[in-house]
C-alpha cells in the first residue's frame, strides 16, 4: 500500500503538466502592453515625463515637429545653433527653452517651459515657419492655421492667439516660466511649425501691430 501510494504521489504532478492525450501545455503569457508614443527629445534638456531612450534624435532632413518635445540651451552664434540667443542681456547664455507638442482629440496643445531667463521680465513667444540662423528674421513668420494673404501680417484677424501660436511669459523670481496654448486644431505636417521664437515684449493685439512683440531675442530650433 506504501509503494502505491509513493507512485501516485510521484505521477500527479507529472501529469499535471500534460493534457489528457499526454502533450504538454505550453504556459501562456500575457501580451505586453503597447509600446508608449515615444517623445522626440531634439538635444539639450530631457523631457521629465519621457524615458530617456526613447524616441529617436532629430537631425537636418527630419519633418517639422508635430509631436513631440524639443529643447536646448540657448549660446550666442555660432556655439549655439539650434537655440541661438540674439541678445545675452535678454536671454542670457544657459537659459533653457523646453517646446512639447501633444495631439489630442481636441486638437492641439502647445507646452513651454523656460529657465535662467532674466528674473520677473515679460517676454513674447511664437511659433514660426522657419528653422533658427544667426540672422533673426530667417525664422520666417508666425506659423498661422489659416494664412493671412497680406505680409506682413498684423491683422487681428490672422495674427491672433486662436489662429497662431502664442507662448507669452513673465518669469518667476528664479526667472523660469511654464505657459499652454490649446487650439481646436493640428498641424499639417507639411507646414507645421519649425522654431519658437522669443521676443523682447508681450504680443500687441491692437489692428495694424497685432501680432508684434518687439525684437527677435532668442531662436530654439523645433525639427529641421
């Protein structure tokens, strides 16, 4: 009676692991999760909400940001050339400028995030078609969802904060920022916007001036 029940006891488990016409169960494993929407971190700052490898590293040929994130720290030409700052006394050498793009189902949202600007100073901030040079005026004019047909455009009409990205700040004491911008659109890929520019002034609205913001200050490159 020992024996017999030594050999069951040996046998049970063994068969535990077979169907009944003696094959194996494979085990099964659950299905990994889908993989994230990778951020696009173009040099400089680490996005805090990504992983830092994920996504892949811009460079000259890519499309315009559409999605994504896009920071640097901003150095006179030619040390800086993707942030680029035209004026050190307004954006000084090492001040940050973090840009997130994100799609969502009501459209689009714009996220800045700025530091070592100049402590409790108002600044202006756009979007602009074109990619930073050493020459200000080469980042071209604000990206606009419905194009004004009269340049430069200073109608309140088209040069306003629904039609065009507007990113106004005042910094804090320790002179960082963080300011939104939603829209109930997206960007066309193929004229979406390829760099933020900072200015010296908030964004006038008044018909004939809407839209200016004093001098071009400082240039973050988005994609090129």
């Amino acid at each position: 009676m020992r024996r017999a029940l030594f050999v069951l006891a040996f046998l049970v488990p063994t068969l535990a692991g077979c169907t009944s016409a003696g094959v194996e169960t494979p085990m099964t494993t659950a299905n990994p999760p889908p993989a994230a929407t990778p951020w696009i971190v173009t040099s400089g700052i680490p996005d805090p909400d990504a992983s830092p490898s994920s996504g892949p590293s811009a460079s000259a040929g890519q499309a315009p940001l559409t999605e994504g994130t896009a920071s640097g720290a901003f150095q006179p030409f030619p040390k800086g050339t993707q942030a680029i700052t035209y004026n050190p006394g307004v954006v000084p050498a090492g001040a940050t400028a973090q840009v997130s793009i994100a799609t969502t189902s009501q459209g689009v949202r714009v996220r800045l995030a700025v530091t070592g600007m100049l402590a409790r100073r108002a600044y202006g901030a756009h979007l602009h078609t074109m990619t930073c040079t050493s020459v200000p005026d080469d980042a071209g004019p604000h990206y606009q969802h419905q194009a004004d047909p009269s340049k430069p455009s200073v109608d309140p009409a088209y040069a306003n904060p629904d039609n065009e990205v507007w990113l106004d700040f005042t910094t804090d004491s320790k002179g960082a920022a963080t300011v939104a911008s939603t829209h109930a659109w997206v960007f066309d890929t193929g004229l979406s916007p390829h760099s933020l520019i900072i200015h010296s002034e908030l964004t006038r609205t008044d018909k004939g001036k809407a839209g200016t913001a004093g001098t071009r200050v400082a240039c973050l490159t988005l994609r090129r």
